[in-house]
C-alpha cells in the first residue's frame, strides 16, 4: 500500500479557496499573523496539530488528523460598530457552510470532521485580539482534516 502523505501546500490552498470565493476577505493569509494585518475582514489559516487516527488505521497504513487553526480578525474601531459581529458571524457561517458543503475538499481528504468524530469538530469561538495599537473581534476556527492512509507502517 502507497501511503498518501501529507501534503499541506494542497489542503492549505483548498481550504484558502474557499475562504476567497466567498469575497469577504480583504486579505485570506497562509500563515499566523505577528502584526496587525490592517483593516476589514482578514482570514489567517496555520496548521494547529497533526496526529495519528488508531480508529481509521491498520497494520499497513496510519490514517492522521490534520488540524488547521484560523483566525478572522476585524478592528473594533470600525465603524458602526454594531455590524463587527454581524460581519464576523456571517464570515464564519459562509466558511463553515462551504467546507461542510465540500467536505472532502474535492476528494483531496477523507473527511472534514464536521461533527468531530476524531478529535474537535469543525468549529468556531470568538473573541478578542490585540495587535500593535489595535484590536480585533476575532473568531478562532479549527479545521480538522481527515487524510486517510497517510503514513506506511513498517515492522
């Protein structure tokens, strides 16, 4: 049995697609943000956590779990401020609807575990960040991927 490996670069850029077809980013990064990533809606996405599955695997192959983090993130001095949430929930809601809609991101894994049935589920919690001077409502996302046969057990 060939395993299949992990290829970040693919599931990244799937799950970046996503985030950018719903055009409500001004900015969808690949990486965790250090700095203020400025205003409107910004979408970062790095990988949280990586492990084996023993409920999917066998004697020839491990199947992993491969857990994205995000962040939205929107500057409370934006004005009115009553629509920070509104636009915030509606980002995460698009998101979470796409990836539950696509939810083997074009058969590229087994599974994005929506209900978490290997670890937390496909979720959202919100919150608040600073940056330099500024700070941000934010929503914290985890994006658990499914990969099937990922790695080749050997004895």
């Amino acid at each position: 049995m060939t395993a299949v490996t992990l290829d970040l670069s693919a599931y990244r850029s799937a799950v970046t697609s996503h985030a950018q077809s719903l055009g409500l980013f001004g900015q969808v990064l690949d990486y965790e943000p250090v700095s203020a990533p400025g205003s409107g809606l910004t979408l970062a996405l790095w990988v949280a956590r990586i492990s084996p599955i023993p409920a999917r695997s066998g004697l020839a192959s491990v199947s992993a779990r491969l857990e994205l983090s995000g962040r939205i993130l929107m500057p409370v001095d934006t004005e009115p401020k009553g629509d920070i949430d509104l636009q915030v929930v509606a980002a995460v809601d698009g998101l979470l609807r796409e990836y539950a809609g696509d939810f083997e991101l074009g058969g590229l894994v087994a599974a994005v575990d929506l209900l978490g049935m290997h670890g937390a589920a496909l979720a959202a919690q919100f919150g608040y960040t600073r940056f330099d001077s500024t700070t941000y409502r934010v929503a914290t996302l985890t994006v658990p991927l499914i990969i099937n046969d990922a790695w080749t057990e050997a004895p």
